[in-house]
C-alpha cells in the first residue's frame, strides 16, 4: 500500500524533471559577534535533487547545523546562492521565507517539539492554521497524514500520554500535513532509542520510495546507513561527499531487532 | 492565520491558566467596575438632586432675616428683627415678578402625643406657603388664613413627624402638644425627602399660622424669613434684584451700609448642586482610570511572562510557516480576549455593586448605555496599548534562537 501519495508530489515539477530540487552555490555563512567573526560555513556547494535521501554528518560546530537552518529557510546565508526548486530563496523577505516553510518544507526535530497539553491532531493540523484551509479541511488532512505514520487511532492523544517514538512520529505527521518538497529531519533519532529509531528510518524510507525528498542530520553512522548518500561537514566545508554502498533496509533490520512493545 | 482562530487559539491559551488569567484580568474588572458603578451612582445622585430641586421650585427664593453690626460685632444671620409680615405684602404688591411671597419664622420644640414625643422644628406661616414649595398634603389640608387671623393653634405634620408620633393611626383630628399648647393636627404633607440643598429631613418639620406661633409660642412679633415665588426660574435672577431694592427701602438701609437681611435663589443653589456633582464624578473617574491603567499594566506584565514561557512555541510556530504577522495577531489577540472579558466582568461587577449600593442608601442609580460602550471599548483599548509591546516582541524572536530555549 503506497503510504505516500507520490500523485501529489507530481504538482511539484522538480519531481519530475532533471533538475535538482535543492541548489545550493558557495554559500558563506558568517556570524558577527562584534570583536569577532564565526565562519560557519566557508563555501559550500551541493545540488541534492528530487526523490534523494541525504544523510548530513559532522561533528558539532563542523557547520551542518548552520546548514540545515538555511535550507530549512530559518536563516539566510551570508552570500552565495540557495535555489530552491530553481527559485533564489537566498534574498526573500521573511514574511515570503515563512511561506516557503509553511508550503515547501518540512521541520522534524530531535526534541520532537510537539505542543504540550495539545492533542496529536491539534499538532498535526498547526502548519494548515496558516495556510489558507477550512477547519473541514484541516482535520481530514491532519488525520490523512496521522494515517501515513500509523498513528490515526492516537489522534486524541496528547504528547504526555504517547512513547517517544509515536511523539516523533506526530511530527513527522506534521511536516508532511502540508505536502512538503523536502523533508528537513534534525537529528531525529537522537532522542530515541535503536529498535525505535529504526522504526522512524522505516517510515522515511517509506516515504522516500513514495518520491519525498529528505535531508536527514544526524551524527550516527548506524543511521546514516538509511540514506542512499552521505555528506561530510568539517569546518564549514564539505569534507566527503559519497553515495551510500548498498542502504540498509530498515524493515528488514527490524526483523533481525528483539521486539519491545511501546 | 484567520480571526477565529486566533480568537479560538487566544481563549485556549487562556483556559489553560484559568487562575493567572482571572488575577490578570482583577485589575480592569475592577477597574471597569469602579468606572460604571461611579458613573452609576453620580447620574443617579444627580439626577435626583435635580428632581428635588425641580419640586421645592427653583424659581423660589429665600429671604433671611440678616445680620446686625452692632459697635463693629457682628451676630449671624436670623439676629436683625426688621423683617415684618408687611414686606411680605409690599413684595406681591409691588414686584411684579413676585408671584406669591410666605412669610414665616420657626423654632426647636419638643411635641408631644399620647405617650410619644418627638423634637422638631415648628413653623409658623400663612397657607401660601406650601404653594410656593410646591407641596401637596397626603392627608387633611392646610389650616386656612382664617386660622392665620385668629391664631387659632392648628397644626399641619411633616412625614418624620407623623410616623414617629403615631405609627400607623390616622393624626388627622388628633391633638398634639407642642411646648405647653394644645395643637389639632388638620393635615399631614406627602413626604418630601432629604433637601438637596442643605441636607437636612424636610419632613421633620410641624407648620402652624404665623400669628400662633409669634404670638403664642415665641412671644415675637419679626420674621426670621419669607418665601418667595417668581414668575418663573428665568425671572428669579430680576426678582431677587427687585425684592433687594425694596427692602432696602423699606429698612432705610443707607447706601453703603450692610443689608439687614439676605436674599438666596434656589436656582443658584441648584446650579451649584449639580457642579458639585460634575467635580465628584471627574474626580472618581480619575481615580477609575488610574486603576484601569493599573489594570493595564497588569495585563502587560502577564503577556510578557507568557511570551517567555512559550518562547518554544513561538520558534514552532515559526518553523513550520506563522509569519511575524501571525504571531504578533496571536498575542495581541489573548490581550484583547482578556479585554474583553475583563471588561464585561466589569460591567457586570459594577452593574452589581450599583444596584447594592442603591438598595443600601436607597439612592437611585441611573447607568447610560454610553457608559457600558465606552468602558468595553477603553478595556479594549488598554489591553491592546499594554498587549502590543510583548506582542511585538514575541514576533521580533529569531526562530532558531526560540527553538533552542529551554
């Protein structure tokens, strides 16, 4: 059963033609801290294009997480240029940058970052609240998306009474809520533990196999084995940029895992 | 993001703080409470002033018996016993804006009936006198001017007087004593009320004809004052001009000299009734405004400590698309929420504490509907002075720094 839906994902052109999804051309980022000057990134160059599955690695302060803000349209880069879907997001206004967020992307965070006191529904439906969608809409959306990572039946649920993983996955609902382009995932599986962060790769191997696009940091080797590349942050330069020798298949893993119900 | 979501997602927000909401929102119930319950009770206190006024007549005016400068000592007012019953008459006669004139005097006396006793004021004038003022009888009548010329010692109660001699028996017919004399009571007037003017019962009063009461009771033949009818209110201010000159005449008082008497318009007494009431009422606002502001500051202060705490989902929101706009919309929006709730809570809560103190002082309270909009919309308008700032600066945060709060 296709879980995602790749007939919407053919709205996006990049999907189907040659051209990368994400272009990012010499981009510098530097941080000005008055007597001082942080280089984050000293020029970095990489075209990631549709349906790729990239793992993003580097120790802290190598510059990946720098560089996740800015394809995540939170932060603007220095110089150098940032084509999204061959559009120049690098010198968008804010309000233009938090549209592009809202339609284009989607955010999973380590912490999870859920609402509290909130249900799962309520935060699956939350990037729809500022898109322009009836409250009808809204819900048969939120819930859609709750099905994709098998969480309909929590739908009432609030975060303090759902397992770190069913957390992670409320808010992998709520990035796709919206159709996102790409799927932006900081360091996911950091707050989880392994059979459960094999789960999480599994639903996003799902999706990548539907067509989603995903950029995955992540500081763990085990994990970056999902992806189908991988690129090497050191000093705010791109070390090694590599595909991935045969990807491990995370349902399968799962099978080799000793079963621990959450 | 709509409006009603911003409303829904404000009272949400909201709820989950019922108690932090409630004290936030205790300065501008209180606030807006003070304002309508003054507003409240100043109209009303007002308005029944003037409803006073208008029945004692405002176009009646007082003339005194006056002071007396004797070798450089001055005596106060009721001392000089130049003020006869025949100025009385000269006014009628020859001010034409003098439509009617009572004369009268009056004394502290002790009245008794049956095994009760009451002291008051007794006052001695001619049946004239309750047209002048304007006052009907709930009982019986006036004595007649017949009474007046034979001093015939008939008496008419006040509503204090009748209540506290004989409770719920009919005084008409009855005999009172008042000092050593025997009175008939003949009549008994409708209550008339505290005196906006003075403040004292204007029911706690017994009236006889004059000439008894000089004669019989205080051994005088002067008046301590006389009564008088204008045309109308307008013409009051020429009558008294009119009354001073004649009087003048009649005393021989010499140019340059003190009046031996003194001349009072109630309709000045009137005007300055009602602006003492306007002073109440701006200086109570005042002090309602100041605990709105209070009230606003309040409002304020718990915005800010809220947009701390949820400095995290303010970054989340941010993250997956609110512009500034709609986080800035979100948090002004729980300012006026609590605006507007705090504002009605205290329409009501003055609405409420009105009618007490009415029931209380049994003083009417007269609430304008223009009251009620304009304390909403300054409840409204402070929350959203006061909710601006830390709505802007809940939208000025930089995402990834509120992602990263803990």
């Amino acid at each position: 059963m296709a879980i995602w839906n790749s007939s919407s994902l053919a709205e996006a052109p990049a999907a189907t033609s040659h051209l990368p999804v994400i272009s990012v051309r010499e981009i510098r980022k530097i941080y000005d801290l008055g007597e001082t000057q942080v280089h984050a990134l000293r020029g970095v160059t990489v075209n990631i294009k549709a349906g790729d599955f990239v793992a993003i690695m580097g120790a802290s302060g190598s510059g990946k997480s720098t560089f996740m803000n800015i394809l995540g349209c939170l932060d603007r880069p220095t110089s150098g240029q940032y084509l999204l879907e061959a559009k120049d997001v690098s010198s968008l206004h804010k309000k233009e940058l938090a549209a592009i967020r809202n339609q284009k992307i989607g955010f999973v965070f380590q912490g999870f970052n859920l609402l509290g006191r909130t249900t799962a529904l309520e935060n699956t439906e939350l990037p729809l609240l500022y898109s322009r969608v009836t409250k009808k809409e809204q819900e048969r959306r939120a819930r859609e998306a709750l099905n994709l990572v098998g969480l309909a039946q929590r739908a009432d649920h609030f975060p303090s009474q759902l397992s770190g993983g069913q957390q992670q996955r409320v808010a992998i609902a709520r990035a796709l809520v919206n159709k996102p382009l790409i799927l932006l995932a900081d360091e996911p599986t950091g707050n989880l533990d392994s059979r459960t962060s094999v789960e999480i790769m599994e639903i996003f191997q799902k999706l990548n196999r539907e067509g989603l696009t995903i950029v995955l940091v992540t500081h763990e080797p085990d994990i970056a084995r999902f992806s189908k590349r991988a690129i090497v942050f050191r000093d705010g330069h791109i070390k090694r940029d590599e595909l991935v020798d045969s990807p491990q298949v995370a349902s399968e893993v799962l099978k080799t895992m000793p079963t621990i119900e959450d | 993001m709509s409006f009603t979501d911003a409303f829904r997602l404000a009272l949400r927000a909201l709820g989950r703080n019922k108690m932090r909401s409630s004290l936030t929102m205790l300065g501008l119930i209180i606030g807006v409470g003070a304002v309508i319950a003054v507003i409240g009770i100043g109209q009303g206190a007002a308005a029944k002033a003037q409803e006073q006024l208008a029945a004692m007549g405002s176009n009646m005016l007082f003339v005194g018996s006056g002071s007396m400068n004797r070798s450089g000592l001055h005596t106060g007012h009721f001392q000089t016993k130049t003020l006869i019953t025949a100025d009385a008459r000269a006014m009628v006669r020859e001010c034409p804006l003098v439509s009617a004139a009572a004369p009268g005097t009056s004394s502290g006396q002790q009245v008794v009936y049956g095994n009760q006793n009451w002291a008051t004021q007794i006052t001695g004038t001619e049946p004239q006198y309750f047209d002048v003022r304007n006052w009907p009888f709930s009982a019986g009548s006036s004595f007649s001017e017949e009474d007046v010329i034979q001093s015939a010692t008939v008496a008419v109660l006040g509503e204090t007087v009748r209540k506290n001699l004989f409770g719920p028996a009919n005084p008409v017919g009855q005999v009172i004593r008042i000092g050593t004399l025997p009175f008939k009571v003949v009549g008994v007037l409708a209550p008339k009320g505290i005196s906006a003017g003075s403040g004292q019962d204007q029911d706690d009063a017994i009236f006889a004809p004059l000439t008894t009461v000089q004669k019989k009771l205080l051994g005088q033949d002067w008046l301590r004052w006389i009564m008088v009818s204008a045309v109308s209110r307008e013409a009051s201010y020429v009558a008294q001009r009119q009354i001073e000159s004649l009087l003048r005449d009649r005393h021989k008082v010499k140019s340059g000299d003190d009046d031996d008497f003194v001349v009072r318009n109630l309709a000045d007494i009137a005007d300055a009734a009602a602006e003492q009431g306007t002073v109440m009422t701006i200086l109570l606002t005042i002090v309602a405004s100041v605990a709105l502001l209070v009230g606003g500051i309040g409002i304020m202060n718990i915005m800010l400590v809220s947009v701390t705490e949820r400095t995290r989902e303010i970054g989340i929101r941010m993250a997956i698309g609110a512009t500034e706009e709609d986080v800035r919309r979100q948090f002004l929006t729980e300012a006026i929420v609590l605006g507007l709730i705090g504002g009605t809570a205290g329409i009501l809560f003055g609405v409420a504490s009105s009618v007490a103190v009415s029931k209380w002082l049994e003083w009417p309270i007269l609430i304008p509907s223009y009251a009620i909009g304009a304390s909403t919309l300054f409840a409204i308008a402070i929350a959203l002075f006061f909710g601006f700032y830390p709505a802007r600066k809940a939208s000025q945060l930089n995402p990834i720094e509120a992602l990263r709060y803990e």
